[in-house]
C-alpha cells in the first residue's frame, strides 16, 4: 500500500509541473498563432479592397499576396491544430495513469456522476 502511495504522489508531482510548463509553452504558442491567423485575415481583406480598386495589371499582384496571406492562414491552423492534438494527447495519457494508479476513486467518481446524472434525469 505504501509503494502505492508513494509512486501515485511522485507521478502526480512529476505531471502537474510538467504539465502547467507545457500548458504555458502552448497558450504562448497559441496565443501568437491567433496574432498571426489575425493579422493574416487583415491582410486578405486589405488586399481585397484594394484587388476592387486596382486595374487590371495590378490584380495579378494582389491575387499573389492574397495567396500567400491565405497559405500563412492555413500553416498557422494547422500549428494549432497539431498543438492541440498534442495536449489532447498528453492529457489523455495523463487521466489513463491515473485511472490506472487509482482504480477505486476513478469507480467512486463514475459511479457519483452517475447517480448524479440519474437523479437529474429523473426530475424530469
């Protein structure tokens, strides 16, 4: 019992500081992919009203930039989407070890959320 006690409070050290460091990389992360993903679409539609202003020469011109503002939209969504895959990921494996190292709260919990939402359904 007490190995178990032991290995369950250093596993839950070691993920919740590796965790909350992970969590701040990705918010940052994400918070300047959103910057970007922004600035880009402001882009496209600056080049779009001056594509509606320009003659014919210079709409070859602003097609390329607004491809190349779209292309910079889509590497960044997709920065994001890896990233939150990835913490999908981490914290999936994170809830499946602690199941594993608590099987007995992980029941009790299950079993409350069940009740729970048992009696809610049947005040209905």
């Amino acid at each position: 019992m007490e190995q178990t006690v032991q290995s369950t409070s250093k596993s839950g050290t070691n993920g919740s500081g590796n965790g909350m460091n992970h969590h701040a990389d990705s918010a940052e992360a994400r918070e300047k992919l959103m910057t970007d993903l922004k600035q880009s679409i402001q882009d496209a539609e600056q080049w779009l009203r001056s594509a509606s202003l320009a003659g014919a020469a210079d709409l070859g011109q602003v097609k390329a930039r607004f491809e190349d503002s779209l292309r910079t939209a889509k590497i960044d969504l997709l920065k994001l989407e890896d990233s939150v895959i990835a913490r999908t990921k981490i914290a999936a494996k994170a809830t499946d070890n602690y199941v594993h190292d608590n099987p007995w709260k992980s029941v009790t919990v299950g079993a409350t959320v069940g009740l729970l939402l048992g009696v809610l359904i049947a005040r209905r």
